[in-house]
C-alpha cells in the first residue's frame, strides 16, 4: 500500500503514487473516448470501421471504469486519513 504525501492542499492533487497512475489512466482513456465518439460521428464510417470504433469505445469504457473504482476508492482511504480542519 502506498502512503499518502502531501503536495499541495487540493484534492485533486495526486497524493499517493496509487491515486497518481490511476488519474493518469483515466485522463489517458478519457482522450482515448473522446477520439473515438469522434470517429463515430462520422457519417462516412462504413459498417466494418463503425464496428471496430464501436468495440475500441467499449473497450476504452470498461478500461475507465476499472480505474475509476479504484481511484474512488484510494481518494476515500487518502481523505479518511487527513487531519480535521479545525479553523472553525
């Protein structure tokens, strides 16, 4: 398990390695979507090109969804272990 390191005071901040390579991931099959619902707009697309876009974009999907779980799960335990904000 990876310890948690502060870098800046954000959330969004990477602040473990484990969060670090699933955002990365994330931001990676994001672009990867984006090119392909691209490609599918495209009204020129035949059959056999729809097919193989269709089944990248899945790909890419379920791809995403396997690093979203996890990076969910390591900002909790990330949080959880931050000190309380007592400036109240």
């Amino acid at each position: 398990m990876s310890t948690a390191r502060t870098l800046m005071k954000s959330l969004v901040t990477p602040s473990s390695d484990i969060l670090e390579m699933h955002l990365a991931e994330l931001a990676e099959e994001c672009a990867s979507i984006l090119g392909y619902v691209a490609m599918l707009k495209k009204a020129e697309l035949d059959s056999d090109e729809r097919e193989k876009y269709e089944a990248m974009l899945y790909a890419a999907l379920t791809h995403l969804l396997n690093h979203a779980k996890p990076a969910i799960k390591e900002w909790d335990r990330i949080v959880e272990q931050m000190p309380e904000d007592k400036s109240d």
